[in-house]
C-alpha cells in the first residue's frame, strides 16, 4: 500500500527517563480493577543502610512507554528522613521492576 494506508502508527513513547534512577523494593495493592497502588518502599540508601518508606502520597498516574518499554508512572511525595521529596515512581510492567527517579 503506497503512502503507509493501512499502516498502523507504533505507540507514542516517552524517550528515556532523565535524572537519578534508583532500584526499589515496592508493596503494591492491585485493585480488582487493575489498578496498581503503591503502599511502601524499600530503598538502599549510600551507607548501604536499606530505608523503609511509608509515607507515599500519589498525585497522579500516567501509562507511558520509554523505549518501547511499557511503565506506568506515578508523581508522589514521599516522606525519607522527615523531608518531603517530589519523584517520580517508575514500574515497568513486562520486567516486575519497580526504580525511583529523583
């Protein structure tokens, strides 16, 4: 077929992710809708002490694909140390892998 008629587009995909990315350990619920929530955190921090974070609020969420990868990513603060942070919560569903993206 001439000109791409016919031709479904790939999916829109959002790049690469920027910034400091760090392995996490995630408790999630999953709702009976599908949903993913995460309840808590588990992060290893740089004197290798591994921190529990349990203070997570969620803003939003937003299904994205990074380099064809599909993820869902969730705008939270998180309460670590008594100082709130603004990250990015990555789960990238085909690997069960969760990374938090300052």
């Amino acid at each position: 077929m001439a000109f791409g008629i016919g031709v479904n587009p790939p999916e829109a995909d959002a790049g690469s992710v920027r910034g400091i990315q760090r392995k996490v350990a995630c408790e999630c619920w999953f709702t009976s809708t599908g949903r993913v929530m995460p309840l808590m955190l588990k992060i290893q921090d740089e004197d290798g002490e591994i921190r529990t974070i349990r203070e997570i609020t969620v803003h939003s969420q937003e299904k994205k694909r990074y380099a064809g990868i599909p993820a869902i990513e969730y705008d939270c603060t998180l309460v670590l140390r008594g100082q709130s942070r603004r990250v990015r919560l990555i789960y990238y569903q085909s690997e069960n892998r969760w990374v938090l993206n300052f």
